[in-house]
C-alpha cells in the first residue's frame, strides 16, 4: 500500500497540471473571441483603433495558431491599413505621411491578395485596385488604370462572385473607354490617348 502513495501523489499533480493548462488554454480561446469581436466593431467605427492582439496566457500562444486566425487577422488588418490610407489627409508634410500609409495599405493588400484563400484574396485584391486608382500614381512605368485594372481583374479571376471587384472592374473600363474616346485623334492624343487622373472623375466604389 505504501508503494501506491507516491504513484497517486504523482497522479495527482499530472492532473493538477493538466486542468491548469486547460484553464489557460480555456482563457485564451476566450481572448481570442473576445479580441475579433472588439476588434471588429473598432474597425466598423473607428479603423485607426481597430487591434487583433489577445493577451494569451499559455507561452508562444498555441491556441491562437490551433483556431487557424492568421489568414483571417491578417485581411482584417490589410482593410485597417486601406482604411487609414483613404482617410488620411495630405496634411501639411507635403502628402509623406499620406504616401507611407498608401504605401502600407498597399503591402498588407498585395499580401493579402497573393494569399490560397480566394474570397479574401479577391476581397483584398478589389481594395488594392481602389486605393492605386485613387493614388493615381505611375508605379515602375505602369499607370494607376492599368495597376488597378490588373488588380480588379485578378480579384474576379480569384473569385467571380465578387461583385464589387466586377462593378469596379466594369466602371474602370468604361471611364478609360471613354476617356480614351476624349482622347482620341480628333484632339492628337492618338487612339491610345490617357490622362494622368486615373480613369474619370472619380474612383472606383470600395466593394466591401
């Protein structure tokens, strides 16, 4: 009898670590929850707050890794970024601070839309062709239409079901068809003839 005292006594301390690592686990899966949901009504009222950072309590955070949020943190933060990006003025640092949170946005977005899964590939490939039209910018020789015609055309091809990816891609065409028509060999533009605005008036919807 006395040989089973240290047997239960090691039982017993197996099993006290094992409900502490579960109560631990127990609090993460709860930070995590908790943290989306916050995050996710910060991002719908005020983006520049919006946070995905649980305070987990097991090292190295398994269970973040276990629940397979990465790919969806990291869609989230990308229309963060964008969000910023548009809202942020010129100010009076001459548009730096505007171009670096362009130029942010533009990473996570790129990441995003290089990424297996298609909806938010497409979805991020569909704000990344918004934010370079409203840029409007020449990139490496390529102009703004031609970037954003690229990634909206490359956000349906990733999923066709997008249909603000296919409005915006079908309102881009449209203005640079009739820009290129106000730009045609009646005014010595050449059939090719672009403006340096980006297609029309105005910019694409947002699309989500």
């Amino acid at each position: 009898m006395g040989g089973l005292r240290p047997v239960r006594l090691a039982a017993a301390a197996v099993l006290l670590v094992l409900a502490f690592v579960l109560a631990l686990a127990a609090h993460d899966v709860l930070a995590w929850r908790s943290t989306v949901h916050d995050g996710d009504r910060a991002l719908a009222a005020h983006p520049r707050s919006a946070t995905w950072n649980a305070s987990a309590w097991l090292p190295g955070d398994p269970l973040g890794s276990m629940l397979g949020l990465a790919p969806d943190l990291s869609l989230r933060r990308a229309v963060r970024s964008f969000d910023v990006a548009v809202t942020t003025p010129r100010g009076f640092d001459q548009g730096a601070a505007q171009s670096q949170a362009r130029a942010a946005a533009e990473v996570r977005l790129s990441d995003v839309a290089a990424g297996p899964r298609a909806a938010a590939a497409s979805q991020a490939g569909n704000l990344l062709g918004v934010l370079v039209e409203r840029a409007g910018n020449v990139a490496g020789g390529i102009t703004a239409d031609d970037r954003a015609q690229a990634a909206f055309a490359a956000a349906v091809e990733r999923d066709p079901a997008n249909a603000a990816a296919r409005y915006n891609l079908e309102l881009l065409l449209r203005r640079t068809k009739a820009k290129e028509t106000r730009h045609g060999a009646g005014n010595g533009a050449g059939s090719r003839g672009r403006g340096h605005k980006g297609a029309g008036a105005g910019t694409p919807g947002r699309g989500y």
